[in-house]
C-alpha cells in the first residue's frame, strides 16, 4: 500500500482565470493532472467503518477506486466505479459531494482538515478511462427476451437503463427533446459540464444495447398503457424530471424579458439561442437580475454573465441560507456576479412607453425589490425572512430570469389513468419507485421534485433492481 500523505487539505483544483472564463463557455475546471490525483488519493486513509460509502446515493466503493489511484492503476479506478456508476464523469463534475459522501469522510472531522476530494478524483478517474479508451468495448449482455420502456433520459433514466441493459433486458429510452441526456444536456452549462461529456457516457449506455428514442413525447405520441399493450413492454420507468418552472406571481412577471431559469438555460445551453443566427433567439441582457440561490440560479448568472452582461442575483435570505454549492457560489462571486442577499423582489416594472408601435413597449425596465431580515426558524429549520418596512428600492434591469425550482410536468397524469399524484404533482410511489400502476415505476426529480443528479441516479438503480423483481417474479 502506498504511503499516506497527511496534508490537512485537499490538492487545490486548477481552474481557467476568471477574467478569462467570463468570456467564453469553456469548462471552468480543468481537472487533476496524474501527480495531483495520486496525492489526494493518497490523503484516504482506507478506514474501516467507509462512511463515505454510505454517504453515497448510488454506494460507490470509494476507498476501492481510490486506492487503485493511489497505486496508479488509473484504469482499475474507473472499472470499480464503473460497477456502481452509470455517469462517474458526470458525477465527478456535479454531484455535491461535499454534501454526501466528502460530508462524512473521516479526513474531514478533525478541526483544520479537509476531506478527501472524492469528486474530484472520480472525476479524473473517468477522464482518463475516456482519453485512453481507443474504442467503445461494451459487450451487450445476452437477452433475457425481456422489454423495458424508460421514459426520459436524464439522470435517473439513464441509470435505470444501463443496469437493466446490464441484466439482458431490452431497454428501449424514450426522450422528448431531440437530444439525449436531459437536464444534463438542457439545464447544465458547458462551463460546468461539457456535453461531449455526456454524450460519452450515453454512448457507454448504448454500445450496452440500450435504444434512445428522441422526439418522443410519451402522452402525446404514445401513452404509457399503449407502451405496454401496443408495444409489448413488461414494465415502464418513468425518469421525467421535474421541468415546469415555478413564479412568484409578481405584477410584471409577463413583461417581455423575463424567463424562468429553465427557459433560459435550456435556450441557451441546447439550442445556442445566443448566436446571432439563432432561430429561437434570447435576449442578450445588460443588467440582468437572477432570483434565487440555488445552483440552477447560479447556472443561469454564469451564463448570463458570459453573454456580457452585469448580473445580479436576488435572495431573500443571507450567505450563509444561500442552498448552492459553496464552489458555484465562490465561481460566480470570481466572475465578478453581484449577490444581493436579504432581498425580495415585489414587481418588475416596464419601460414608461405606452405607444405598441415603440421598439421598446412592454420591455423590463426595472426590478422593484424590498429589504429582508431573517426572523424565527421555519419547519425546516431556515430562519423565516420577513419584509423591513419602507426598504423599497428600485434596481434599473432590462431582463429577470427567474429561478424559483420547478415541478413535474403535468403530462403524464393527464394522460395516464389511475396514476396517482402528489399535492405538488409528483409521481407517487413507493420506497422502491413503484406506482399505484402495475408495472409501472418512477424515479428521480418525477417523484421527488427537483433534486441532485446523484439522487435521481439513485432513484433509478432502485427502481430497476425493482423492475427486475417484479419482471422475475412474473416467470415463476
């Protein structure tokens, strides 16, 4: 075993200029060089009780991989990981790890130490598995003569589909966009998460057997009873996602310049609406204000940000409330992005112009915001902000893109009898993802509302050990 390497922190992770990032969509990380990752590997301290393992949603064998870093067995890294993991090059870019597994990593509990940076070197391990694999060498397994539908192909869908693709089933993702990969493709930016990357990793699944469909909106092209009957699949999984953006219900919230943050990203990061040949163009704003704390907020200020504009992001609670993750906080601040904490907005307001022939008619002209201050602890423990008397300000902006979270799509339930719903529109289900259908199971941001990657991931590794019981069970 190779010798330990004590040092109280992480091997920092090398990263574009700001000055220079802030200007071009490339990826902000640049990932550990082969000396960088065998020196964080080598701060695992291989403890026994491994509650980095249990931290993680789809359970990687952390200390394994790692150790196999530590030893310079590159690719022995990425195969461990491999057994657990559907995306590791996309998890090592954006799950919060510091939130899960590096949360409860046994390096990080003594006062001044860090945890080992276990994103960062599954990150590495992934990247190098895709830099010297010459060609795609996934043996399809043989056929049980079994077919799975999977509906959506983000994260959880994903997932669910290469470990039932891995089991011999005929495994058939039907995606609404024109593009695989779901959020991963329309939500992430490029900045953050490149999609060669993902297209990667799509390919993995497919030299696996898996079939993607796209253009296919289940509901409407087909319904999930006629994917069963009609088609002949045993079971359905339904990895949706959650993609109805929420709004405050403002006055000016229907102005000509205001997206949800899903509108925007998804504009921007699939269909490069920025380009001045766009057909679906999006405004190019110069003072830009983002409401919201979270990392899709943080996403779209980013972009926001590259596209030239001075952005702002609006939250209604402070700094340390702000539910992003600390390094995408640290990026934008970087990036030169104003956050405006303990700050609500209560209307947006148009330009003063009431001729509908003016160029300018029904445009944002300005964000009207009040003060907040933080009073007693909600339900969930956050500190409830309330409104100061007479803090009103007015915050000259010519977009707001609004990025509240988000929803299920109402489709499927319109469209699906005896499916049962949630009071916000999830997908109800059990702890394994099943429906109240027969043969019909569900996970990710579907069932849960918007969450983590890795969790949806985890969702889905669930529901197909589920699937395969149920479709099993069946035979006998």
């Amino acid at each position: 075993m190779p010798p330990f390497n004590m040092q109280p922190l992480k091997n920092p992770m090398p990263t574009q200029d700001a000055n220079v990032r802030k200007g071009n969509f490339d990826e902000v990380a640049l990932g550990y060089t082969a000396e960088q990752a065998i020196s964080e590997a080598k701060r695992c301290i291989r403890c026994k009780h491994r509650p980095c393992v249990a931290g993680c949603p789809v359970n990687v064998k952390i200390p394994e991989f790692i150790g196999k870093i530590a030893e310079g067995d590159f690719e022995g890294a990425y195969q461990i990981i491999a057994e657990d993991s559907s995306l590791p090059a996309v998890c090592g870019r954006v799950c919060p790890q510091e939130k899960q597994c590096e949360r409860v990593c046994t390096r990080g509990i003594k006062a001044g130490c860090e945890s080992v940076g276990i994103g960062r070197l599954e990150r590495f391990a992934a990247d190098w598995h895709m830099a010297h694999e010459k060609a795609l060498n996934a043996v399809t397994p043989p056929t049980n003569g079994h077919k799975v539908a999977v509906i959506g192909s983000g994260p959880a869908g994903l997932t669910c589909a290469g470990d039932l693709a891995r089991k011999g089933y005929d495994v058939t993702v039907f995606e609404a966009l024109h593009v695989a990969g779901g959020v991963l493709v329309y939500g992430i930016p490029e900045f953050r998460l490149p999609k060669a990357i993902v297209e990667r990793e799509i390919d993995q699944l497919c030299a696996l057997g898996v079939k993607i469909e796209t253009n296919m909106v289940i509901g409407r092209v087909l319904t999930i009873e006629e994917l069963k009957t009609e088609y002949g699949f045993a079971a359905v999984f339904i990895g949706s996602g959650a993609g109805l953006p929420k709004f405050m219900n403002i006055p000016g919230e229907n102005l000509k310049g205001v997206y949800s943050a899903n509108e925007f990203l998804t504009r921007s990061n699939l269909m490069k609406a920025y380009e001045e040949d766009s057909h679906t163009p999006i405004q190019r704003g110069k003072r830009v204000a983002v409401v919201g704390g979270g990392n899709v907020a943080m996403d779209a200020a980013r972009t926001a940000r590259r596209l030239g504009a001075e952005v702002h992001i609006i939250y209604r609670r402070g700094e340390e409330e702000l539910p992003a993750r600390q390094e995408e906080i640290e990026h934008a601040k970087e990036e030169g992005i104003i956050f405006d904490l303990l700050t609500n907005p209560v209307r947006i307001l148009a330009t003063e112009t009431t001729d509908p022939r003016d160029p300018s008619f029904g445009w944002v002209q300005a964000i009207e915001c009040v003060r907040m201050e933080l009073g007693e602890a909600d339900e969930s423990g956050r500190r409830s902000p309330k409104a100061v008397a007479g803090s009103e300000f007015t915050l000259p902006v010519d977009c707001v893109i609004m990025s509240l979270g988000t929803s299920p799509n109402p489709l499927l339930k319109a469209t699906t009898a005896g499916l049962n719903t949630l009071r916000r529109g999830e997908i109800e289900v059990d702890a394994v993802g099943k429906t109240s259908l027969e043969g019909v199971y569900c996970g990710g941001d579907a069932a849960t509302g918007a969450a983590t990657v890795i969790k949806a991931m985890g969702a889905g590794k669930i529901a197909a050990r589920a699937i395969d019981e149920y479709i099993q069970s069946k035979e006998k």
